[in-house]
C-alpha cells in the first residue's frame, strides 16, 4: 500500500489545530436531518439527533406505551440516520427526563438490550443524563448519535438517474394505529445493518414523521433528480413513519426482486428517479 507522508504530515496537523483550539473544523454541512463536520483528510463526523415526549407510562403522557417500547422509538431514528451515511457509530447520549429509578434504568436497560441484538453494544459508548431534582410527571427522552465514516463508505448522494425508490418496511405513525416495534412490517435497526452490506442498495434513508414522498423528493433532490411516484402505490405516501418504521432505499431496475428476496420484512416500490 503506498502511504503519502506529507498528507499523513498535513492530516497530524490538522488535528493538533483541531484539539488546541487554534482553528474550527473546516467544515460543516447539514444535510437532510444530519450535522456533517469534515474533521482531517477523508473523514467526517456524523451527527443526528431526535426528541420523543409524551410517550411513556407517566400521568400526563398522552401516547401510553411501556418503556421498552419507548427507549427503542427514541434511540433507532437517529442510529438508523447515522447507520444510512455509511457511518460507524461511536457515541449515542441519552438525555432522559425522568428519574433514574425506576424510569430511567428501565429505558437505558431497554437500549442496551437493543444495542446488543442490533449486534452494535461492544463497539459504542451509551452515556446520558436522568432527571432527579424535579418531579417528572411526563415523559421526554432526547437522543443524540455520533459516528464517523470516510469517504469510501459515504452514502449520501449516490443515488443515480433511472432507480427505482422502494420503501423497506410499513410507514405507520403509531397515533391513528398503534403499532410495536417488534412487528414484522416495521423496520428496524438490524435493517438499515443489512441494507449496508447490500453492495446493490445505492442510498438509504429512513422515513420521517413528513412521509414518504417528501423523503424521495429529497433523495432525488440532493443528486440533481426528480422524483417520479407511481400511479398506483402499495402504501400511503404522506403519513408520518412514526419512529422510522420504513427506510427508502434507491436501487438499479435489475435487482427489485433481489432486494425483495434479500429482506425479512415487507418491500414496496413507490416510484423512480427521472432526470
């Protein structure tokens, strides 16, 4: 392998700047829902965030649901956004505004099960704060998720003229339809895993409480495309995704049935990227 010593040399460089506080990272976009810092050389920094309130099993928490379900609602959005980048996740924080006892210890235990079925545990620090000085009588968790990634595994903006949108999982917004996250329409974090290793998949992007279509729109947009849907679609376009029920993936014609096959839960092509 040949080594470039002199950008070894700028990359140290710039990495001392970076930790003395001589200069900023030089720098930082938003795209989509993410934060992207450019730290040295190829690499970036990955960052997303999500809030989820109201949701839980305290008194004024007006979407009852046990903390199980609700650790697990409020840490994938943003694992899974930072895991569609091409991204490794280093860091997730977890701001609970709830006590640690029993509230909390039951929604850090829930992510940690998580963590370790997603297969992701070893290799990320969970860290965070609870609420103990106020009397908590609602729910409120926000989740914040860094990552890294180089450009050889960046996967934002490579979707290409003529791809067919497909929507892995069911978007459900868990209000009109109460849904779990166990079931077999909902995607999941060891989805967006697998869509990764798929060599085939070109982008990935979870879905957001504005729906499908506006997410496709966006696909297409940040490469210079436009989004074409279908006539007839499988799935409502405008509903929320709830907690990222559903991620889009932009695929070549040729490999529908491959991704159909390669999945475990429900697959629906929705429209196709046009010039």
């Amino acid at each position: 392998m040949d080594i470039n010593v002199q950008s070894l040399l700028n990359d140290y460089g710039e990495l001392q700047e970076l930790s003395s506080g001589v200069r900023s990272p030089r720098k930082v976009e938003k795209v989509r829902d993410l934060s992207i810092i450019h730290l040295i050389g190829d690499i970036k920094l990955v960052i997303a965030c999500d809030s989820n309130a109201s949701n839980g099993e305290k008194i004024n928490d007006t979407h009852k649901n046990n903390y199980e379900e609700t650790a697990v609602s409020a840490l994938k959005v943003p694992l899974m956004e930072v895991l569609s980048t091409g991204a490794i996740p280093l860091v997730i924080a977890n701001n609970l505004c709830v006590e640690m006892n029993p509230s909390g210890k039951r929604i850090i235990e829930a992510m940690k099960n998580e963590l370790e079925d997603a297969g992701l545990w070893d290799s990320i620090q969970l860290t965070g704060s609870t609420e103990d000085n106020m009397v908590t009588t609602q729910t409120g968790i926000g989740v914040t998720v860094i990552g890294i990634v180089t450009m050889d595994n960046y996967k934002v903006g490579k979707t290409q003229a003529g791809d067919i949108v497909m929507s892995v999982g069911l978007p459900q917004s868990g209000i009109e339809v109460p849904y779990s996250e166990r079931d077999y329409n909902v995607a999941k974090i060891s989805t967006v895993k697998k869509l990764r290793e798929l060599e085939y998949v070109h982008e990935i992007l979870p879905i957001g409480s504005k729906g499908a279509l506006y997410e496709a729109n966006e696909l297409a947009r940040i490469c210079g495309f436009k989004f074409k849907q279908y006539d007839e679609c499988e799935i409502d376009l405008y509903t929320s995704a709830g907690s990222s029920t559903a991620v889009l993936v932009s695929i070549h014609p040729d490999n529908i049935n491959k991704l159909i096959e390669d999945m475990d839960i429900p697959v629906y092509r929705i429209g196709e990227i046009v010039e």
